[in-house]
C-alpha cells in the first residue's frame, strides 16, 4: 500500500489493515493496579521536543507504553529505529503494519546526536521488524551503536531486536558493534505464538539469544515475556526454564494490555502478588536480574536495572 499524507503531513493509510475485518473483543476493565497517570511535566516536554527536532520515532509512542509520561519525564525515551511500519502483524502490538519506506542513512546519526542532547547514561534502541530487507535491519541497528558511540560514549546500549528470521549472518553482523545488552523478547509461551505471534518462531527467538553467547560469552542477554493472553502458570515456568537454557541474564514480564478491540484480548490480569511469584520463581531460575510487575516493559528502568545486572554478575 501506498503511503499517503494529509496537507499536514499525517500518514492516512489504516494503521492495521489486517485487523480491519476481524470482529471486535470486549476489553475488560484495567484493576486499579494498572492505571497511570497522564503525561504532563516539564520533563515530558523536553524529551518530546527533542524527539521531534531529530525526526526520530519512538516505541514508547508507537506501542502506547503506559509508563510513557513517568519515563520521558526522566529523558528516557526507547528510540524505534527503521521508520514506524512493521512488515508483521503480531495481535498484541500497536505498531503500524504495512509495507516500509527505504531506510534512512542518516538516521543513526540522528539518534546518536539525540542520545548526547538527552544525556542519557544507558538507552534502548529496538526496531519495528523489516523483512524486506536483505539483513532484516542489521547493519542499520549496528551503524546505530556506533554512532550513539560517537556522539555519546559514556552511554550503554541495549538494543531490543527482532528475530531476524531466515537472515544468515544478521545476529553477526549486529555483535560486531557491540552493544551492552542484547534484548530479544519471547514475548508469550510457544502454545499461543500461532494465534499471538504468528510471524515469528519459538525456537528462532530462543536459539537467536542462545547464540549470542556463543559469539560473546561476555554478553548481557534479556528477554521479556506478556501475561494475561491466556497462558499457564506452568507454561511460563518452562519459558523460565528454557531462557536459562539459553544462558539468558535478564527476565522481564509484564501485563499485556490490548490497544483496541481488534487485537487479541486480554483473557485475564495477573495480581501484582502474581507477579511477586513469578519473580521470585525465576531468581530461584538462576536468572541474575529479574523486573516482573503489571506495568513492566522491556525498556522500564532499564537503565538502573543493567546498573543492578553488572552488579549481580560481578558478585557472582
């Protein structure tokens, strides 16, 4: 599908046009544990402000992060590098899907320039999915690191990539930056990826993490799994197991929440007690840092939480 645009420059194609016909599902009403409060501080301003002046896009934006206004307040924005339209259409996610513009060149340089203006000491760069690519995106999330090395070398990176499925050498080429952490999401357990993560593979994205320690033994590895598409206790409890298999540091999990009545439902939301348990089942996991809340993300403090990684491996 073509791209077309207002007089104001608004992009007018459907964001998910592959969702346009399915029927809708009720969303249930969000616990009071959930709720957040709106963006509206200085801060929030600022970060904004910077965003626009560099052209960039963030995920914080495009996926609809409830800790939007908490981060950005803080100058944390998680920067979505190669445009704003994935090439999947997983149920769960915001992000627009269609066909891709061409990359653009100067776009590492654009982060790297906006990383050094936010002084951000640790930032996160992930990607929509590019499948059209012959790399998937690769030596454009590596020409990224490099240039936020640049521009701000006291910062450390952790790059939130996609699978890369069915591009030999991509992993390689992304490791020969490095970053210091290397995230790639489970996101749900291998039951439901039909149904919730239908372009993507099980063992793909666990075999990707596993092999990035195989490249670098010295890597930072992290993974995030949602709660609340309809899994088990039990199946998440293998998805532990087979991270640690996968020699995998960090777990994130968090509570799903749908965009709109087109994606997939939420079937039910985990307590924060729930949580409380998970967490403390993958600490007895071997896992060296662990975030599990209704409002955890991949990227949420994600600063002080590698703070807390290099910490634990170091006492180790």
């Amino acid at each position: 599908m073509a791209i077309v645009f207002d007089q104001a420059g608004k992009d007018l194609r459907p964001r998910h046009p592959e969702k346009a016909h399915r029927p809708e599902t009720p969303v249930l009403r969000k616990p009071d544990w959930i709720r957040v409060k709106a963006p509206n501080g200085p801060g929030y301003g600022k970060t904004r402000d910077i965003v626009r002046e560099h052209g960039l896009t963030t995920v914080c934006e495009e996926a609809g992060c409830p800790n939007i206004g908490e981060c950005w307040e803080q100058s944390h924005a998680t920067m979505m590098i190669m445009g704003d339209t994935c090439t999947r259409a997983c149920a769960f996610c915001n992000v627009r899907t269609g066909l891709p513009a061409a990359l653009d060149p100067a776009e590492p340089a654009h982060v790297g320039e906006a990383v050094a203006k936010l002084g951000l000491s640790h930032v996160v760069i992930t990607s929509v999915d590019r499948d059209d690519l012959a790399d998937g995106g690769a030596a454009h999330f590596a020409a990224t690191v490099r240039a936020i090395r640049t521009h701000s070398p006291a910062t450390t990176i952790e790059i939130l990539t996609p699978d890369f499925l069915r591009k030999a050498g991509a992993l390689e080429t992304v490791m020969t930056a490095p970053p210091d952490v290397f995230n790639h999401n489970l996101e749900t357990v291998p039951r439901l990826y039909l149904k919730v993560r239908p372009g993507a593979r099980y063992y793909t994205s666990l075999r990707l993490l596993a092999r990035v320690k195989e490249i670098d033994s010295n890597a930072f590895t992290k993974s995030g799994l949602m709660v609340g598409l309809g899994e088990t206790r039990e199946e998440i409890m293998q998805v532990m197991d087979d991270l640690r298999a996968a020699d995998v540091d960090f777990l994130t999990v968090g509570q799903y929440l749908q965009p709109s009545r087109k994606h997939a439902p939420v079937e039910r939301f985990w307590t924060p007690d729930e949580f409380k348990s998970l967490e403390a089942i993958a600490r007895a996991k071997g896992f060296l840092m662990v975030s599990a809340s209704p409002l955890t993300r991949s990227s949420y403090h994600a600063g002080e939480d590698f703070a807390r990684l290099r910490a634990a491996r170091a006492s180790k």
